[in-house]
C-alpha cells in the first residue's frame, strides 16, 4: 500500500512539472516555489458601514463605559514624582506593578463614574429592604435543605453514640472499681479469720464491720440534718428485717452466750424461795404439781407390751 501511494505522488509532481514546462514557468537550475505573501487590506470605508449598520444609539446610563487613565498614586506624589514619570517607569512584565495599574484604573473610574450617576439621578447603593431572585428555584433549595437536615440528623445520632460509649466505658470503669474493692475487703476479712484461727488475733471487729460504721464514716455521714450529706437515712427497722432477727438473731459472736457471769451470779431477783423449798418435786413444771398420768412409756417397755400382745 505504501508504496502505490508514492508512486502515484512521484506521477502526479512528474504530470505537474511537465505542464509547468510546457506553459514556460520552468527555468533553467534549481526551481523553488514561492507563496505569495498574503494581503491584509485595511478598508477603514468598510469597517465603518459594518459599525454603522449594528450601532445604537442608546444613552450613557445603559452603556456605562468609561475610557480613563488610572487614579493618582498617593505614594508617588509623596515621593514627588509626576504621574507621566511614573506611567512611563511601569514595567508590563512585572505583575504586581501591571495590576496595580489596572487597580488604579478601575479606581479612578468609580471616581469619575459615580458623581455622573448621582447626577442623573441613579441609586447606586441597594435599599435594605431588597431582595434578589435567587439563581436556584425552590425546589433545589428544598432538596438542599433536606440534605442538610439528613447530614444534622446522622451528626446528632453520631454524637449520641459516642456519649452512650463513654458512659459505657465510665459504667464498666465503676464496675470493676467496685469489684475490685469487694476482692479486696473479703480477702481482708479471709485473713483476720485465718489470724483468728491461728490465735494470732482475739479481735472478731470484721464481724461487725458492716454494721458498725468507723468515726470518720460517722462524721462525714452525719454533718448536718438539713443537708443530708446526699444520703438516705434509715426510718427505722424493716418488719421482715425485724421478724428474720426474731428468728435467727444477729451476726456476731454466739459462743459462750447462755454462760453464767459474774453479775448473773449475784443476781437473785428470780430466785422464789417457795419454788425452791417445796416438797413437790414436780411443782412449777405442770402448772399446779399435777402429775402427768398419761405420761409415754419407753421404748423398752412399749416392746415388753408388744411381745406380750403378740403372746
């Protein structure tokens, strides 16, 4: 394929070149073709009927067009150099100097601009109670609206959440404070009844201590009735609290309870002289000395009795 395309190149300058022969255009030695330089006309005649025929004729306050110089620079005059001195010293390819030119520009055209507007008349501050059609209709502003309404909703949820974990967190961390803290007393108790055990200790107060508070307890507990310290205060005993203490009795040491002492033993105030020197032995038992004549025989005479109505 490539090469029957340049054969047909090398046939078509070959066609070329002899009809260029034949009319006379060649010349002998070495033949360049020259482009013609392109014309561009100026029809100044022509150009002003195309601006003729668009043109209006409309009044400056719907053209608003300015054509003006830049505003004075304060510094320059300072420094006392002239304007044309410094128009001239601006270099167009530094970027600052070049828009600051165009600031000074636009500056002095509001100078120029606004007294014009004022003139005729023209408001050039909005009132305030003015209101701009918005760029987007209503429904886009409500589709936003519920975006954003969707996105709060998802931050409150997310910020609900992480305060339900640090109470979590909080809750567990007490947790395992107060778990903690009940391993510690009963291995504490644990030991004063091993040292007890051993003879090591006679003090049985880790018995009592739940219900007998310490000193400090007692003070912090009990610094006022109108403020109550922030704890409940006890009315009085529970009726099931009091019927189980009826029944069982209370904590503590029960040993050696019912022995005599000292005080018991020089208190007669029950002693009744007619209880002890009665004849009767059985007075004061069965009410009025009443011998119990249905009295259960034992085990070894019930037997007897029942061999003897077997035989």
């Amino acid at each position: 394929m490539d090469t029957d395309s340049m054969s047909d190149t090398d046939s078509q300058s070959d066609t070329e070149l002899q009809e260029a022969f034949a009319k006379g255009l060649l010349k002998p030695g070495l033949n360049v073709v020259l482009e013609a330089k392109k014309k561009c006309p100026n029809d100044v005649e022509g150009m002003a009927r195309c601006l003729a025929n668009f043109k209006k004729d409309l009044p400056w306050v719907e053209r608003l067009d300015m054509t003006n110089g830049p505003a004075a620079d304060i510094v320059a005059k300072a420094e006392g150099k002239s304007t044309e001195a410094e128009n001239s010293e601006i270099n167009v390819e530094d970027d600052f100097q070049r828009e600051m030119y165009f600031y000074r520009q636009a500056q002095a055209t509001v100078l120029k601009a606004l007294p014009k507007l004022h003139s005729l008349k023209v408001a050039t501050q909005r009132p305030e109670d003015y209101f701009a059609e918005m760029a987007k209709s209503d429904q886009q502003m409500h589709k936003v609206r519920q975006k954003l309404m969707v996105k709060q909703i998802a931050m409150e949820k997310s910020e609900k959440a992480k305060q339900l974990r640090a109470l979590r967190k909080y809750g567990k961390k007490v947790q395992v404070e107060v778990i903690q803290k009940r391993q510690k007393e009963k291995k504490a108790m644990l030991t004063a009844v091993k040292k007890y055990q051993k003879g090591l200790s006679d003090k049985l107060d880790f018995l009592e201590g739940d219900r007998a508070p310490s000193k400090g307890q007692k003070e912090a507990g009990g610094g006022g009735s109108g403020g109550g310290g922030g704890q409940h205060k006890k009315k009085g005993i529970n009726a099931k609290r009091k019927h189980k203490n009826e029944k069982f009795g209370f904590g503590g040491k029960k040993r050696g309870l019912k022995w005599n002492t000292k005080d018991s033993y020089d208190d007669v105030s029950s002693f009744r002289s007619k209880v002890a020197h009665s004849k009767n032995k059985n007075f004061g038992k069965g009410g009025k000395g009443k011998i119990n004549a249905n009295k259960r025989p034992g085990k070894r005479n019930r037997q007897k009795m029942k061999n003897r109505s077997r035989s």
